[in-house]
C-alpha cells in the first residue's frame, strides 16, 4: 500500500540544497564542538567563588580531558585552569584539592609532546611536595594522589634529571615509614607504585649505584614487604621485585643471586597460599600475580598481554610496560583506548609509533557483501538442517 507523500515545492527543494551534507556539520563534528563548550564553561567555573561549584567544574573537566583527546581545545584557557588548580591546591578543602590534583596529569596527558610537560612539572612539583611531606595530613587521599601525580608528571616528561627522580624516590620511602602504622597499608601500595614508575626512567648503572649506596629500597627491603597483612602491598612489592630483576640482571648477573632461594621460597609460598581472612577474589589475585613472578624468577617468562584497539594491537611482553600500562589506565580508565589510537603522547610513551589512520569500511562494500553471503547461506544450512532433524524425529516415534 503506497504512502501520501507531500510534492515537493521549489522551496523546499532550496532548503533541501542548503542542508545538504556537504555544507552541514558531520554528527562528530557537532558533537566536539558541543564537548569544547562544555569545557571551556567548566574551566571558567574553576575560579567560581562558591566552593561546590568549583569541585563540580573541576569534575568536569577531568570527564571532558578523559574522554577525548582534544589538545586544541585548551588552547589560551590552559594558563587560567593551572592558576585555577594551584589556588586550589594551596587553599580548598580535601575535597576539592583532590579533585584539582586529578586534573594535573590529565593536562599533561593533553600536551602535544614531551617538551611541553616540564613547565607543568616545574610548576605543579612545589606544591605537591607540599603537600606530600606534610605528615599531618597522615594517610589521606590528597596525599595519595599527590604521590601518584608527581611519579606520572617525571614518566610523562621522561626528560627529568636522574639526580631528581631519586631524590623525588627518597622522599617517597621516608614517606612510606613515616605514615601512622594502623592505617599505612593502602597508602604503602599506592606509594610503592609510584616510586615503582620512577624506577623505569632511570639506567641499570644508577640503580644499582644507589642501591647500593642505600640510597633506593633494595631487593631485602622489598622482600620484607612481602610479609604485609594488605594485598596490595604484596602483589606491589612482588611486581617491583620482578621489575627490578628486569632492569638489572642482564647488567649485573650476581645481581639478586644471595637472596633468591630465600625469595623464590616466599614467592612460592604466596602463589599456593593465601590469607584465609581474604575474600575469594582477593586470594585469586595473589595467586595469579605470584605465579608470574615466580614463572619469571625461574624461567626468565613475562606474562604476556594483548591489547586490542582499533585496528591495531599493543603488546604487554616486559614487567616495565606492564607498570607503564597500568599507571595510564589508573588515569584515563576504559577510555584509555581512544588515547592509545589518537593520543601522540600516550602512543610515544608506550612505544606504539606515529598515529595509523583507521580503516573506513563503507556500507554495502566487499567485506559487507561477503558477511552478508556467508550469513545467508548459514541461515539457509540452519533452515535446512532443522527440516531434516523434523523428519528424523517423526520416523523414531
């Protein structure tokens, strides 16, 4: 039954051409510039005098940075959320120094190339160190996230002297055993972690002269974190371990050598047993994680791990690109990936290479027809298959 159209008029077709779609906006398009509204409304809201507002614009311009990889869009308010965060930081309450601080690597995370980091280092470490050596704030989640942030901001910029990635490590171990016992453990991990990253940018010579010289946690003190109550502590502790052995022993071969029956021995232990007290999934991960560690401190086997996006594919085959995974993931979470296709920085730092142009598949195109076929004929086999089943089924009754 056909449909009463409407004809046409001259007008309409005159309208028609205008918004036609070579002249409109595509819908990505619009909807970019519709997100570059929303964060330049939510940078403004950054210096608003009512405190709620500002946490709520600080939220929103960690959304808007995470979601989409828009350096463009920052351009000439970049200065004016630096300032924003930096007042932030030096004046708001815990809950909006939080929420500043979560900004800063995702401002860096926004920059073209490494060059641009250094000034966001140099600009932002003062403060954060503040705040870090400030024993008063005890375990709390400002100073968590400062430890973090300050170990991303050095692995972002990458061009951070040696001398001052371990002095920003010593602060980071005096700070692991000035902490208030009771409540220390999680603050440990996170602590740990990062001074784990800050390991990854120094060279086999520096790290073994400062451990040496007591200067870094050596292998004995790490193993000593391995008897902790918390999870996290143990599975941070055995992956630093494995990173460590990594880096250094294709330098140094007698590197570890005294204190591996001793470690392999609680590694072994920790990958069988569990703490009871722990739920399930807690004893399931440390299994896992201490069966990689003790697979690779007897057979030299780094568990392996394939990242798919887009069209292409990251390969996670060392214990140092697995630390430099994660602290990314920490930040960006599930859209990690859209940086990992359009981010420069993200891809330089996981060695991924220039930016690959995605492969357009166009409606009703070879690949299309052929799914469609072999759709089709497999509909027809079902079909047929059915109909005989049927008949099998009849006979036998």
């Amino acid at each position: 039954m056909s449909r009463n159209r409407k004809k046409p008029s001259a007008g309409d077709s005159q309208s028609s051409q205008a918004a036609s779609p070579a002249d409109c906006p595509s819908e990505d398009e619009a909807g970019a510039a519709v997100c570059e509204q929303e964060l330049h409304k939510a940078i403004e809201n950054t210096s608003f005098r009512r405190q709620q507002t500002r946490v709520s614009a600080y939220r929103s311009v960690c959304e808007g940075l995470v979601q989409r990889y828009c350096p463009g869009s920052l351009a000439g308010r970049k200065m004016a959320l630096v300032e924003s965060v930096k007042r932030s930081l030096r004046k708001g309450n815990e809950e909006e120094r939080l929420w500043a601080v979560s900004v800063i690597p995702l401002l860096a995370l926004q920059s073209e190339t490494c060059a641009d980091v250094p000034e966001l280092v140099e600009t932002f470490k003062p403060v954060m160190m503040g705040i870090l050596t400030d024993d008063s704030l005890g375990n709390s989640n400002v100073r968590m996230k400062c430890c973090s942030v300050l170990g991303m901001l050095c692995f972002i910029g990458e061009d951070v002297r040696a001398d001052e990635i371990v002095s920003l490590m010593k602060i980071l171990q005096e700070t692991i055993n000035n902490v208030p016992v009771p409540v220390s453990d999680d603050f440990q991990a996170v602590v740990l972690r990062s001074w784990t990253l800050l390991l990854t940018l120094l060279s086999p010579s520096k790290i073994l002269e400062h451990v040496k010289s007591a200067n870094l946690l050596s292998p004995r003190d790490l193993m000593a974190m391995l008897d902790s109550n918390n999870l996290e502590v143990r599975t941070a502790s055995g992956e630093t371990i494995a990173l460590m052995h990594e880096l250094l022993c294709q330098y140094d071969s007698s590197f570890l050598q005294e204190d591996l029956p001793d470690l392999l021995n609680t590694v072994r232990n920790l990958s069988t047993d569990a703490y009871r007290f722990q739920g399930k999934r807690g004893r399931k991960l440390q299994r896992i994680t201490f069966r990689d560690v003790l697979l690779y401190l007897q057979e030299g086997v780094v568990p392996e791990m394939r990242i798919k996006f887009g069209d292409e594919t990251l390969l996670l085959n060392s214990w140092m690109m697995h630390r430099r995974y994660d602290c990314l993931k920490d930040v960006l979470g599930m859209a990690l990936n859209v940086h990992l296709e359009e981010n420069a920085l993200v891809r330089d730092l996981l060695k991924l290479g220039p930016k690959v142009e995605r492969i357009v598949r166009r409606p009703g195109g070879r690949i299309e027809k052929e799914f469609r076929h072999s759709f089709d004929a497999s509909k027809e086999c079902s079909i047929t298959r059915g109909k005989e089943r049927d008949k099998r089924l009849f006979h036998l009754e």
